[in-house]
C-alpha cells in the first residue's frame, strides 16, 4: 500500500516564475465558477424536481378523493363506508404520502446546495482571487524595487563613467599646459581625480548592494511569494474538496436508494490530494534554469581602472563619513524591521489557524489583508537596511572600523539667509536654494555637496559663544593658508591656492570666473580691502584688466509662481501730493570716523538690511566681522555684507548734491523700457510699487511671469509681466 505522496516546494524548484504559478493558480481559482455553475443547476434541477413531485401527488390525492368511496365499497353500497378505505387505496395513499417526504427530501436538498455549496463557493472564489491579486500586486512592488536598486546601480556607473572622463580631461590640460598654467592645470587634475575616487567607491557600494539585492530577490522574497501561491491553491483545493464531500452527504441522505454509487463517489472525492494537482503541474513546468551572474565591476573605456577601493586618505574621509551615517541609519531601522518581521509572522501563524474553518470566513479576510499590507510596508525599510549592512560590510572590509574614535559632526538641514562661507571648501552658501547643513554640536556649516567630505573633527557641544570663536579660528587658520579649502588645511596632499595679484584679476577670465578657473560667488571670499592691500605692496599701478568686483553678477531671487492677474492687485491711484518726493540735492553732514565705497551692488532680502549701488560711498557705523551697519548718503541706514564695502579714509564731509547720473558709454545698447498698465502694490520683499503710467527700464525678462525693473534714481525689483507694455 503506497504512501503519501512527498510534499512539493514550488520555491525551491521553480526559479524565477511567478507569471506561470500566478497565472495557474488563477485558473484554479476562475474554475471555482464553473463548480458554483453546476451546483446552481443541480440545485435548480432539485428544486423543479421537487415542485414537480408535490404537484403530481396533490393531482392524485384529488383523483382518489373522488374514486375513493366507489373504489372501497361500490357505486351503490347498501352501507355507506365512512372514512374507511380498501387496502388497496390505504397503501396508494402511502405511496402518495411517500412522494410527498421524496419532493420535500429534494427540496432541503436543493436549498442546501445553493445555500451551503454554491454560495460559498461564489464566496470562496472572490476571497481567494483577492488574495491572489494581493500577491500579484506584492509581486509587482518587489519587482519595482529591484529594478529601482538596477536604476541606481546605472546611475551610479553612469556617473563613474562622467567623473572618469573629467579627469582624463583633466590630465590632458596638464600634458598640454605650460609652466605657468602647470600648476592650476595639476591642483584641477587632482581635484577631479579625488571626486572621480568618491564617485567610484559610491558605484561599488551600489553595486555590491545592488548584488545583495538580486540575490535577496530571487532566492527569498520570489521564492516566499510563488510559495504562498503555492499554499493558496492547495488551500483551494482542499477547500473544494470539503464542499465537495457535503454535497455529496446531502444527496446520500436524500437518496439512500443510490448510497453504493454515492460512497463509489466519495471514495473517489478523498483520493483527490491536494498535492496531486501541484505534482502533475510540476512534473510538466520543471525547465532548466540558471540564476543570474552577480554584477561585477565595469572599467570605463576613458580611465582604466581596477575593482579596488580607493582607501587614500582623502578617500577615507568619505567612506568614515559614509560608514557613519549607514551606521546611524541601520540602527534607526533595525528596530523597525525587526518589529515588523514578528507582526507578519504572528500574522501567518493565525492565517493558518483558521483558513480551513468556513465560519472563520471574515477574520481571515481581515488576517490576509493585513498581512500582505504588512509584506508591502516592510519592503523599503527592508531594502535600506540591506544596503546599509552591505555598506557597512564593504568599507569595514576595505579600509577596517575607521570611524572608531571619532567624532562625527551632528549636521542638520540648514538654509542659509545670510552669506555664510562653507568651512569645507571656503565657497559662499546664501539664498533660499542654497541648501546645506550646519553641526548643531560646533556649529560647523558646509553644503550638501560637501557634506561626505567633511572631517570627523567635531569638538563637542558649545556654546554660541565657543561656536562663534571657532569660526573665526577657522577663517583666520583659510586666510593664513591662503584661502583653501578645509582639505587643504587637513594636509591632504592637495595644492593651496595663494592670494595673489594675478589670481584676483585676469584680461582672459570669463564673467564670474576668476584668473584661477575658480568661480565666483556674489560675495568673493577676497574682500576689497585685501586687493587694495595687494595692490599697495607692488608699488605699481595694476594693468588694465576686468576685476574680479566686475565679475560679480547678484543673481535675482527665484520666482516659483506666475504674476497675478490685474483685476486681484489694482490699486487705487495716489494722491499728487501723497507721493513721497525726492529732492534735487541733498544737504547732509558725515560725522562718521571710516567711510568705506560699496563694491558690488546688494539687493536687500531682509528686513534690516540696505539696498545699495556699486560706487556708493557710505558711512561705517558699525561693523561684526560678517555684516556691517552703514548710512547711504540719502540718510537710510541697514546692514549690508562686510566683504561687499571696501574701507577708505574718511573725514568729515559735506555732500551738497546727489551723485551725478551715470554717463552711457559710447556705443552702449539702447535701454528697453516698460509703461506699467495698472498700479500695483508689492506683495514680497523684492517687488517694488508702481502707479499707472509709470515708466522703468528692464533690467530682465520673464522671471517667472515677472519682469526685473530699474526705478529712476536707482533700486531695482519685481513687477507683474501682465502690469506692463512695451514702450
């Protein structure tokens, strides 16, 4: 007598085939209609079966009341019978009375059919496609997040492949570079030699998490899924099987006349495994398969490389930092995930409680529902974690616990509002786009770019006034080297740069670009003062040449939203005598000890601070360091950047008129002007008022739907584009 036969693990031996287990358990679950289909017809059939069997005994109920006397007795009985009847009709009349228990045996059976076979299998179709398409959409997220891990591991190679070109081409500016220029050409090599070593190692991290990943993929999350597929059909089937077996027991106890055909019937119901649906599909789905090679590294055709990590030292600032921050991440998640692993398994664990029991029907539609929600949610916190570990495995393999001993910056998002220097690299970070971090510990800022390149050298908390202090060390430690980068200060190999003449002006330099390929920010790190001071020390008068104060351009704030239309800001006109009036010529005494002319023109952005010209001359009233206090010679007073005014002697003077108008040089484009249509109030900081009528000359076109204006006597700022025409 042969056994059971051995249970079949559609994940151990079907690899990567979801779409054909889906697609079979599909089939199973649409054929639960066809059961249904037949069952409903059966039942239809009993039911009509039935009507028709009372309806036939009823008739002849009738025909004997009527033949019943004459039947018993005769037509002209000398005594009349009563109730009494001849054996004959008495066992007729037990005939019809057994039709009568035989239409109302196939009526409960027919009822029982609909109600206890049918329905249920209409119920037991809909639940399990549910649960079905569940995992199918479970599928579909899995596979989304592989391939998203596959975009990112392209992306990376993709950039690997653009930072190894940029530093070709920085090696064959140094080739072709002459003695002058040899020593910029080799500082940039090197720089993009260092970045092309980042993005390097951040394409290996990719793709080593990228082949964990696959793996993962393919030999647990599709494997779980194609075999809870797997359980779902058999589930099913078993399931049938039950509804099957009732059936039948309700047709035995309405037919105990076929009982022999109904056990031959059931016999054959019990040997229908469950097991033997999944071994027959299996025997004819089995294919060869071979799972996919890992990724490996790939060379770029420009710079030829080996697989290796690059572990130099400024390498090794970046993989502490990274090592750090996946350590951080890892174990903020960690807890989670963990978390969330026991809940799915409690989760299966009750599924499999209750699925065989028909009255538990709604619970384990909530169990099942909330069990794939949980497999979903779980799936990006999953992903990260292994990328995290994988990280973490690859930089301690490579270069061992580097971050051991150190102290990590604690950076936060920080938008800069006030011109502020990045301690890593000395370059500005001001405006609302521009985005970085800043140590909440010692105060230590940086941009984001420069945010995994910055040493693990934080000194602990302190307090404003220590964070103040260590700032200025910072600024006096870059003025002393030079000006460079905090790499540089660090001893990390790479060139210095020196403030010299030649470097602070250029007759080839492009706009906003200095002598040393370096560009420049609003607010050059190199104040006037200083190139004051550097041309004093020559005793010569420097060359003609475009300065750096020329090459500054304030760039205009970002506009996000259109202008509005006319009819929402159109204000009442003024008043002729309302209107503030500015006089000719302005008598005004200095009595401040420094004066100082502005070198770069400042639009204000805040709420104390003062819009001045290039050229302006002002009065110093106060000055921290980073934002002095001055006085326009119109008498207003606001802050402005300290390294935008340039110090000069002063003594007390009187300014009997205002500055004479600008003369337009000779061959200078003519200005195009705007007529504003309708008055308009300002609704931000950088818009400015106009009255209907009014003229003012663009200084720059559709700005997001507004239009940059110069106000005759000077400030500029943001009008609606649909206030104004063309004059």
């Amino acid at each position: 007598m042969s056994g059971p036969p051995p249970p079949v693990v559609f994940g151990d031996e079907l690899k990567d085939a979801f779409k054909p287990v889906n697609a079979w358990v599909a089939n199973g679950i649409a054929w639960l209609d066809d059961i249904q289909a037949f069952y409903r017809e059966r039942a239809a059939i009993e039911k009509e079966y039935a009507g028709k069997l009372n309806s036939l005994s009823k008739r002849f109920y009738d025909k004997k009341s009527k033949k019943s006397a004459s039947l018993t007795v005769g037509d002209t009985p000398q005594l009349t019978p009563g109730s009494l009847e001849s054996a004959s009709l008495t066992t007729w009349t037990t005939i019809l009375n057994t039709t009568e228990q035989l239409a109302s045996e196939h009526d409960t059976f027919s009822t029982a059919l609909s109600l206890q076979v049918a329905d249920v299998l209409k119920s037991l179709a809909t639940r399990y496609d549910d649960y079905r398409k569940r995992y199918e959409s479970l599928s579909t997220k899995l596979l989304e997040e592989r391939d998203k891990v596959y975009g990112d591991l392209k992306k990376a190679k993709s950039n690997y492949d653009l930072g190894c070109k940029g530093v070709e081409e920085k090696r064959q500016k140094v080739d072709k570079s002459f003695d002058a220029s040899k020593a910029k050409a080799q500082k940039s090599y090197q720089n993009e030699l260092t970045e092309m070593s980042n993005v390097k190692n951040t394409y290996l991290l990719q793709l080593a998490a990228t082949n964990r990943h696959k793996q993962r993929y393919y030999n647990e999350d599709l494997p779980e899924i194609i075999n809870s597929l797997q359980d779902l059909n058999e589930t099913r089937v078993a399931k049938v099987n039950g509804l099957w077996t009732l059936s039948s027991t309700l047709e035995t106890t309405c037919h105990q006349n076929a009982i022999s055909h109904l056990n031959l019937q059931i016999s054959e119901i019990a040997r229908n495994l469950p097991v033997l649906d999944s071994g027959m599909f299996l025997k004819h789905n089995v294919a060869p398969w071979t799972e996919p090679p890992s990724f490996v590294f790939e060379a770029s055709p420009i710079w030829h490389d080996n697989p290796d990590m690059v572990v130099d030292e400024q390498a090794q600032v970046y993989l502490r930092n990274m090592l750090q921050k996946s350590r951080r991440g890892m174990d903020g998640l960690k807890g989670e995930v963990e978390r969330r692993g026991k809940e799915i398994q409690q989760l299966s664990e009750r599924w499999n409680s209750i699925k065989m029991d028909e009255s538990q029907a709604q619970k384990e539609v909530d169990v099942v529902r909330s069990l794939v929600y949980s497999q979903e949610e779980i799936l990006p916190h999953a992903a990260n974690l292994l990328t995290w570990q994988v990280e973490i495995e690859v930089i301690v393999n490579a270069v061992g616990d580097i971050a051991r001993g150190t102290q990590s910056h604690n950076f936060k998002s920080t938008t800069f509002k006030i011109p502020t220097n990045c301690d890593l690299c000395g370059e500005r970070m001001w405006g609302l786009t521009s985005k970085g971090f800043t140590c909440t510990d010692c105060g230590y800022s940086c941009h984001s770019k420069c945010e995994m390149k910055a040493p693990a050298n934080c000194p602990g908390v302190l307090d404003k006034a220590g964070k103040k202090a260590l700032r200025e060390e910072r600024k006096q430690l870059s003025v002393a080297n030079g000006g460079g980068s905090e790499i540089d200060l660090l001893g990390s190999g790479g060139l210095t740069r020196t403030n010299t003449t030649a470097s602070t002006t250029s007759t080839l330099a492009p706009r906003g670009v200095n002598a040393m390929g370096t560009r420049m920010t609003k607010s050059p790190s190199i104040s006037g003062a200083s190139i004051a001071s550097n041309a004093s020390s020559t005793n010569a008068t420097p060359p003609p040449t475009v300065s750096t104060s020329a090459a500054i351009v304030a760039a205009p704030p970002p506009r996000r939203v259109l202008a509005p239309p006319p009819d929402r800001y159109i204000a009442s006109p003024a008043l002729e005598d309302s209107r503030p009036s500015t006089p000719a010529s302005t008598v005004h005494t200095d009595s401040a000890t420094e004066t100082g002319k502005v070198l770069y023109a400042f639009a204000a952005s805040g709420e104390n601070e003062l819009q001045v010209s290039e050229g302006t001359v002002v009065s110093i009233l106060d000055d921290d360091g980073s934002w002095m206090t001055v006085r326009r010679p119109d008498g207003q007073e606001g802050l402005v950047p300290t390294s935008y005014v340039e110090k000069i002697a002063s003594t007390p003077r009187v300014s009997k008129r205002g500055p004479p108008p600008p003369v337009k040089p000779r061959g200078a484009k003519k200005e195009k002007k705007v007529r504003a249509l309708y008055a308009y109030e300002p609704q931000g900081e950088d818009e400015v008022p106009m009255g209907a009528g009014e003229e003012f000359v663009v200084v720059e076109r559709d700005v997001g739907g507004w239009v940059r204006v110069r106000v005759v006597g000077g400030g500029e700022g943001l009008v609606p584009g649909t206030y104004v025409e063309d004059v």
